[in-house]
C-alpha cells in the first residue's frame, strides 16, 4: 500500500491508498514511540475506507499542500477521479425507456407550384438605362431561408420575397446576359430536417435582359457615286442595341428630303435625281435615351456649259463636259428644236 508522509504544525498526518479512495489518518507525536500503535491506527484507517464510501470531491484538507504528493499519488488520484466520473456516467444514462413518442409526418410534397414573376415580364429585357426591376415571389405560407439574384457570374443576396432590382448599364458592358432569381424555402412538412433547414424547396426562374447604355454616336456622311451613276450618300454603321433610328435630312435645288430610317442596316441613301447643283445633307442618329445631331456636309457639282467650235463655213459644233452622274441632256434653240442625248452619247 502506497502513502507519503506529511509534516504540518508538529503533527503527522499520512495518507492511505484503500482500493478506490484517500483517507488521511492523523497520528500524534506520542504515537512514533510504538510501531505497533502507528500500524494499528493505519490499519483502522483501512477499515474505515472499506466501510464508509468517502467522496474525494467533497474533502477538504486543511493545511496540507497538495504539491506535497508524490508523482505516483497524483497520477493514481487522477485515474481513481476519471474511473469514478466514468462510472457515474455510465449508470445515469443506463435508463431503460418504456414508452415511446412517434408522430407520423407526412413527407412533403415532389411537386410544387410557385408563382415568381418580374416587371416588366418581357422575354427580353431590355436595360438601356437606370432600371428597377420589380419581382415577386408567393412563397405560399413558407419561410424563404435565402434568396439572391445574379447576372451572369455576379450575385447579389435579396433579403425579401418581394422587391426591386436596380440596374446600371454603365456597369455591364453591352450585350446579352441571365438574369437568375433563386428562393430557398422550407417544406412545411413540420418534421426535424424541415425545422433544422435541411429539408425545403429550392426555386429557380431565368430571364434574358439586353444591356447597353451607350449614348448616340456622332455620324459624319460622305458621297460616292454607284456602279450605275447615281448619288449614294453613306455613314458609318449605329451597330448598338439601343439603337432606334436615323434621321436623314437632306436638301437640292430647293428641294427638302427629310427621312427616318429604322432599320441600322440601311446606313446609306441613293439618289437616283441628283446630276449637278448644290447638295446638303445630315444625319442625325437616335438611340433610347440619347440624341446626336449629325454633321451637316455640303458639296458642289458643276452644270455642264455649252461649247461651240466652227467645223465650216455652213457648219458649227455645239459640245458640253459630261456629267459623273447618270442623266440625260436636252440641247433646245429656236425655242423648238429640241434634242436630247443621254450619258453615254
């Protein structure tokens, strides 16, 4: 049997290791004098431990420094502690169940049908300038446990079943992108999982929206002349997606010609009457929620003037310098003779 000696205030006390607890023993300076009466009082000590189960927890030792243990005692008291906290354990969860609680819970439904809508719902959604989108989701009596919405690889989290969306194009770059609304809700089935989280309805609804926040662009026209002599007026292509229209304005002779053309393939216009004179013309251009005014240009063509050359003495030669346009020229005298050549004459 293991113990160490103690020496506190002129009295001894020493410590006895009987099967699973301490006991301290007190032995006066009288009792060194007999090795029997030392051994006796230990053994009542023993005794004692066997009869009486002492509660290492609840003791007290007043005056003695526990530093004072050996390295053997402190480890076997420790072990004695844990074996004891594990035998309390053990016995207070053995608790033998007689009755039991099941509730049937229906599992919730495969199917659901949720109502999520945008405004405006258009199959394209065209953003071409600050924009608030409102959406709308029935969650039919459930808990929404998340929701976000994302365009494209960015996502914003949404913190309402109902709301709006707002959307800057000058923060996308022009072109077509998703628009994703996703909800997380509940079941509703009552059961752990559904109170827990783990277990509810996942909703998903896709538009396509078309962003470009581009203002108008300046157009400059120019002039050329087609394969068959005719006037073409041209200007660089509005290729944007909030493009509206052109406004072709152009003026001859004291004639005004003043076009909208909505189609942005069609940036040119001919003009099959035009052979020489004076000609203006501008193009102006209109996107959503922008206009340019085009630059005005002027350009001159030369009337042909007549030209005569004497060929003999009962002979004269009348001549002119064609025109670059496909016309026709009348020669009058007399008042009534007429004649008319064409281009090519």
């Amino acid at each position: 049997m293991l113990y160490s000696k103690i020496f506190v205030n002129s009295a001894q006390h020493i410590y006895t290791i009987s099967k699973h607890f301490l006991f301290p023993v007190n032995i006066s300076p009288s009792a060194e004098r007999s090795s029997a009466t030392q051994h006796d009082k230990t053994a009542q000590a023993g005794d004692y431990a066997e009869r009486v189960l002492y509660n290492f927890f609840s003791v007290t030792i007043k005056n003695i420094s526990l530093l004072t243990l050996t390295p053997i005692m402190k480890t076997l008291i420790k072990t004695l502690i844990f074996l004891f906290t594990l035998l309390i354990t053990f016995y207070a969860c053995d608790y033998p169940l007689k009755k039991e609680n099941i509730v049937d819970i229906e599992p919730p439904q495969d199917t659901v049908y949720f109502d999520l809508s945008i405004t405006p719902e258009n199959d394209t959604i065209k953003i071409f300038t600050d924009t608030d989108l409102s959406f709308e989701f029935n969650t039919l009596g459930l808990t929404v446990l998340y929701a976000e919405y994302s365009i494209n690889n960015s996502s914003f989290e949404l913190y309402s079943p109902n709301g709006e969306i707002s959307i800057d194009p000058d923060d996308y770059l022009p072109a077509y992108y998703t628009l994703k609304l996703t909800f997380t809700t509940n079941s509703g089935s009552g059961s752990i999982a559904d109170n827990a989280g783990y277990e509810g309805y996942l909703i998903e609804k896709e538009w396509t929206l078309l962003i470009d926040g581009r203002p108008a662009p300046y157009i400059v026209p120019e002039k050329s002349i087609t394969e068959n002599g005719f006037l073409k007026i041209s200007w660089p292509k509005c290729d944007q997606y909030n493009f509206e229209a052109y406004e072709f304005s152009a003026g001859h002779n004291g004639n005004t010609i003043n076009l909208t053309i909505t189609n942005p393939d069609q940036n040119y216009y001919i003009d099959s009457l035009y052979v020489c004179g004076d000609f203006n013309v501008s193009v102006d251009c209109r996107v959503a929620y922008s206009y340019s005014l085009g630059e005005s240009v002027t350009f001159h063509e030369d009337i042909p003037q007549l030209n005569f050359e004497e060929i003999g003495y009962d002979s004269l030669r009348i001549f002119w310098d064609k025109t670059n346009y496909n016309a026709k020229y009348r020669l009058i005298w007399d008042y009534d003779s007429i004649y008319y050549f064409n281009s090519n004459n």
